[in-house]
C-alpha cells in the first residue's frame, strides 16, 4: 500500500478544503485570546520551509507510515482521525506533522497551546467552535490545568462537554454535543502526562533525532525554498551541525546566508558554512556555546559526575526542566552524557569533545 509515497489518500469521504488556509489560525473565530495569547511569530518564519503534505515531510519513516495508513482509514470511513499524541525533543516537527495531518484530511487546525489554556472558558471556547473532523493542535499538552483536563477528557472519549451550571446547592452538570474533532497533543515531556490523559490518545507517537541524510535533504530542500545556492558537501556540513534537528538546521542554513550574502559568496560550500557556524560557535558536531559549558561544568566542576539535575542547572544558570527536555537529549543522543540513578556523568567521548574543543567558556 503506497501510503506514504502517495501523500494523498484517497477516499469517498475526503472533504474539499476549506477556504480558510489548512493550518493557520483563523483569528476572526478565535475563543477570547486562547489562541491569540502564544507568539506566532516563530510559527509564521517557519511556515515557508514547512512541508505540507506527508509525501513532502523527509524523516520520521515510522511516524509517517503509522500516521498515512490511521488518516487513509479514517478519510474511508468518513472519520474523525483518532486523537494523536507526539513527543519528542523539540524542533523535531510536531507542530509540522500537525499541519501536515490537518492538510491531508482536508481539515483546519487550530493551534494553540497549554499556557494558553488557564481558564475554563478557554478550553471550551476552542472546543465548541471546533468543526467536524477538525484537528485541535495543543503544544506542551503536559502544562495543562487539572480542570483543563478534566474538560478534556468527555470531549475527546465522547465528544461531549459537561458543564457545571449554577454554584452550591443549585449546581447542575449541563452535557453538550460536540463535532467529532482530532487532538493532537505534543510535549517533550511524555513521562509528564497524567495517565488518564495519555490514555485517551489512540496513537502514540515519539519523534526521534533526524539521520545525516534526511538532514541533508532537509537542508538542501530549504535551501531551494530561500533560493540559496548550495553544494552537497555544504549541505552535509549544516546536516553534522544542526544536532539531529530540522528547525536548527533552517536556523543555521539562515546564518549561513547572512554570512555569503554580505561576503559576496555565490555558491555556498562547505568551507563557507565551517566559517559562518564557528562564527556562531557552533562546533563540527553541532554543539553550541551552551552544550559545551554543560559538559565543561561536568568534568572541570564536579569531576565528571555524578552529579544531580538541579545542581547541574543552577551551577549554568538554568532552568532543570529545559535543561532536561532541551538541552540534555541531544547529548545522551550522541553518548557525550548518561543519566544514571545517581545524577548526570560525562562520558569518555564527553572528555574527547571537550578536549578537542578548548575554548574558553564563556559566562
Ligand atoms: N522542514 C522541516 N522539517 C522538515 C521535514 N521533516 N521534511 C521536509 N522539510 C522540513
């Protein structure tokens, strides 16, 4: 079954897209600021270089095979696609795989995500205006409220929400009807989520780091899309930088740009990308200055390790939580870290890149 190749299943039930743009906020119908509140800003940058259809999305074989065959089934059946939930570190393509999932049922999708959602009203304002089969996007779903949650769950088992109307002795729980509706849930943090959430999702699906290949492909596919002209090796070379990351990788490939626009570059090689990215102290591996200063702090503050979370963070100025959803996966990717029972600890491929890599640290 082409699935995946096709990008576009077929089906008796598939919907003409609406007029409004499949993936972007719709404003004008938007409940108070749920939507509204989160600075799109990113999120439009990004939009240009988006794929928007599965048979354009490079990576994620997996993902996209489970996610093609669930929306060809759902599109045959005339369904809303069960509810999905993605994780995985950040930049990986969440928020793509949900506008890419929303374009190919031919549906809008409404993002927004939990820090948005502290009030009630929020929540259920999303879910009332939501139009059958429709994709609701909440980022950082393991930041939702309790009483967000709880609003949730009804809605998405049964697509029904319960109110509670009137206080005390006159309170009353009101069910309303809801358009069957996809949630797709996104967090790096799945271990996070409260059980009775993450039960609630029929797909469940981990976004990992992207190989060398996707990321060269990646690379020279936004490269096309900003009309920069790049060689292979170049591309390659923005590939072994990006740390496995295809939105670190449109970063860098924008700083490269930058750097053969003002000096005069026509074609971009790979000596060029070397030049502009150790500019941005990004190392051949695709360590930055943060990276390093983690694994600095390991070896030359607490002799290698162990040493726990928190005392890593505040010895770097950080927050635990980013450290560990953020800053940490990349490094155990590449076996630079491990976690162990005891705390954190630099490992020998640590010390080599910390050797070969010894600048001064900046604060
Ligand atoms: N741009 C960002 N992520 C991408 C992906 N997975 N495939 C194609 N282009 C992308």
């Amino acid at each position: 079954m082409a699935i995946v190749s096709s990008g576009s299943p077929a089906g008796p039930a598939r919907p003409a897209a609406p007029v409004a743009k499949p993936g972007l906020l719709d404003p004008s119908s938007a409940p108070d600021d749920a939507t509204t509140s989160e600075d799109t800003a990113p999120l439009q940058r990004e939009d240009s270089l988006r794929p928007r259809r599965l048979a354009d999305y490079i990576g994620q074989r997996e993902l996209k095979q489970v996610l093609g065959i669930a929306v060809e089934a759902a599109c045959s059946r005339a369904e809303a696609l069960d509810h999905v939930l993605l994780y995985g570190p950040p930049g990986l393509g969440k928020t793509t795989m949900a506008l890419v999932l929303a374009e190919e049922l031919g549906v809008r999708c409404r993002i927004t995500s939990a820090p948005a959602l502290e009030r009630p009203r929020d929540i259920v304002g999303l879910l009332v205006n939501l139009q059958p089969r429709e994709l609701l996007f909440i980022d950082e779903i393991h930041r939702l409220t309790r009483v967000a949650e709880e609003i949730l769950y009804p809605a998405m088992e049964d697509f029904r929400l319960d109110l509670t109307v009137g206080k005390g002795t006159t309170a009353r729980t009101r069910s309303l009807p809801l358009s069957p509706f996809t949630l797709v849930g996104a967090t790096t943090r799945a271990g996070s989520l409260s059980s009775p959430l993450r039960d609630r999702f029929g797909l469940i699906q981990r976004l990992e780091f992207y190989g060398l290949d996707d990321l060269q492909a990646i690379v020279q596919r936004a490269a096309a899309l900003l009309q920069i002209d790049i060689d292979a090796a170049a591309a390659l070379e923005v590939a072994r930088r990006c740390r496995g990351t295809p939105r670190i990788a449109n970063r860098l490939l924008r700083r490269v740009r930058d750097v053969a626009a003002v000096g005069g570059h026509g074609r971009v090689g790979a000596e060029l990308v070397q030049q502009a990215l150790s500019l941005h102290r990004v190392d051949g591996r695709g360590l930055d200055a943060s990276d390093r200063r983690l694994l600095h702090l390991l070896q030359h503050g607490y002799g290698g390790g162990p040493v726990g979370l928190d005392t890593l963070a505040a010895g770097l100025g950080e927050d635990p939580a980013t450290l560990e959803a953020v800053v940490e996966p990349f490094l155990l990717q590449q076996g630079l870290l491990q976690r162990t029972p005891r705390g954190r600890v630099i490992t020998a491929a640590g010390i080599a890149h910390l050797e070969a890599h010894p600048e001064p640290q900046a604060a």
